[in-house]
C-alpha cells in the first residue's frame, strides 16, 4: 500500500504567541511577535496559511488558506479572510489562486474577504483600513492607503487604485475600477468606473471633485486646476460624450490629462454619469443604470 500523505504540522515561530483556545491547522506558518488570540482560527487544510511578523489577531477572527498576510496587520473579532469566492458554481474545497494581503491593515469587526477563483489572487495592499462589516469579494484588489466604510460592499473583480476612501454602506458593482483619490459618498454606490480625484455623490453620479484631497495630497496649483479642467470638460459643457474626449485629447501633452484619457480608454464598464446627463459614449462597453444629483458648478 502507498505510504500515508504527511499532514502539515503548523509552524509558530519562538516569538509569536498563541492563545490556548485558538486552533491551527494545517498548512500554517505564525511569524515573530504575532500574536493569535482566543477563539481565533487559521485553517491551512484547503492550502497554506502564511501570517507575517507583528500581527495581532484580537479574537475570535479566521484566516482561511491559501492565503498570505504581511506584516503588521490587525484583525478585530469575526474578520474572516480568505473563504471561497460566493460563487454557487465554485467548489469550497478548491484552493483556487487564494489572496495576497499586504503590511498594516487593520480590518475591523465583521470584515470578510475572499479569495480569488481565476488566475490571480484576490489582492490587498498596504495601510488600508476596513471598518466593521465591509466585504471585498474574489479576484478584487485594492491599493495602498484606501479607508472603506462600515458597511460598504465591494463585488468581485473591483478594482480600487491608491488612497480613494469609501463612504458606510454603499456599494461597489463587480468589474469597476475607482481611480486613486476618488471618493465614494456613503449609502451611495456605483456600477461604472469613477475617474481620478472624482467623488460619486449618488448613485453612478460624479458629483464633483475632491478638491480637499487635492489639497491634502500636496497638488499644486497648475494640477488642480487640470483636473477641474477634465472635470468641466466632461460634464459641464455640454459636449457629446465624443466631444469631450477629443477636448482632452488635445491636451494629452499634460501628464494629469493623460491620466484621465488613458483612464477612460481602458474602463469596460463605462464611466460615472455627470449630474443629469450620461457619458457612455466615452468607453466602447458601458455598463447600464443612470441617476441625477446636484453637483459642482
């Protein structure tokens, strides 16, 4: 008869503690000075379970393989990372790509993120903050320095570039992607693409610019000025939406403008609507649904 497969045995290193009640199983590997706390669990049967250094799972939070945490990060009570995509088709005990997850994140009560069920894993950056019950579904990624509301949902296949900030329970449709610094106003939510430094104030509404994160970030005046630029030229001035991108077409010599067309000539799903009017024309594959809102002047 074939000799017996060896089950993983957990590996904890010398400087990292363990709470008794806490279960490893597995595939698991704990690095220096994390600590894992009471009731927590960190299965590494489906696959490997990899926790960097100076980690501190509170309480009663799991990680589920495959999966690899950096160091540094914090998980509050019932954070539950890496379980199978929420896909009826998919079969749970399937590894799959698992999730990458980068250093110091803190993801508060309630978070869940599950891994990726294609080709690449469902991907988390650095020091972005989770606040309770937000969800980011397979194959999503998200940037670095990113803050995510209580209760905000983010579909599969999200993508979320650097610093943009989500407001408490809204909703992020899957295959969108929120340009770096874009700002999603809570109970609000979009299914198209959200240009840089734009804030979607209602649902697929850019309603304005963010022009306090202008600031914050450091931009001079000759960048805000561009991107008030962009934003006017799109929805302001009642071109076509194939107007508007000609219009800033003409400036693409301007690296902030460049940014916004090559933005717009790679989103599949469409960019948000301006206040009142749609810009579908804009992309060769829009996605549907349109609102109104008051916005910027």
């Amino acid at each position: 008869m074939p000799a017996a497969e060896a089950v993983p045995v957990p590996r904890v290193h010398r400087e990292a503690s363990v709470h008794p009640t806490a279960i490893l199983e597995g595939d698991v590997e704990i690095g220096a000075g994390t600590k894992v706390g009471p009731g927590c669990l960190v299965l590494g049967t489906v696959g490997p379970v990899r926790i960097g250094a100076g980690c501190t799972l509170i309480a009663s939070a799991t990680v589920n393989g495959p999966i690899s945490v950096g160091d540094g990060n914090v998980l509050y009570p019932q954070v539950c990372l890496g379980f199978a995509p929420q896909d009826i088709g998919f079969d749970p005990n399937t590894p799959g790509p698992g999730c990458v997850v980068g250093h110091r994140n803190v993801f508060r009560e309630g978070t869940t993120v599950h891994r990726g069920k294609t080709s690449e894993p469902t991907r988390i950056g650095d020091a972005n903050y989770w606040m309770t019950n937000t969800h980011l579904g397979h194959d999503g990624v998200v940037g670095n320095g990113c803050i995510i509301g209580s209760g905000a949902v983010l579909g599969g296949h999200v993508i979320v570039d650097d610093k943009v900030i989500i407001g408490g329970c809204a909703a992020i449709h899957q295959f969108v992607r929120l340009g770096h610094h874009s700002l999603v106003g809570g109970l609000s939510g979009t299914v198209k693409d959200l240009l840089p430094w734009f804030v979607c104030t209602a649902v697929n509404v850019a309603g304005s610019i963010n022009v306090v994160g202008l600031r914050r970030s450091g931009a001079d005046a000759s960048t805000i000025a561009a991107v008030r630029w962009v934003y006017r030229t799109i929805y302001r001035r009642g071109c076509t939406p194939q107007q508007a991108l000609a219009e800033l077409e003409t400036r693409a010599s301007d690296p902030v403008v460049a940014e916004y067309v090559a933005f717009i000539r790679s989103s599949k799903r469409g960019i948000c609507h301006g206040a009142g009017r749609s810009t579908r024309g804009l992309v060769a594959r829009p996605g549907k649904g349109d609102a109104a809102a008051e916005g910027l002047g």
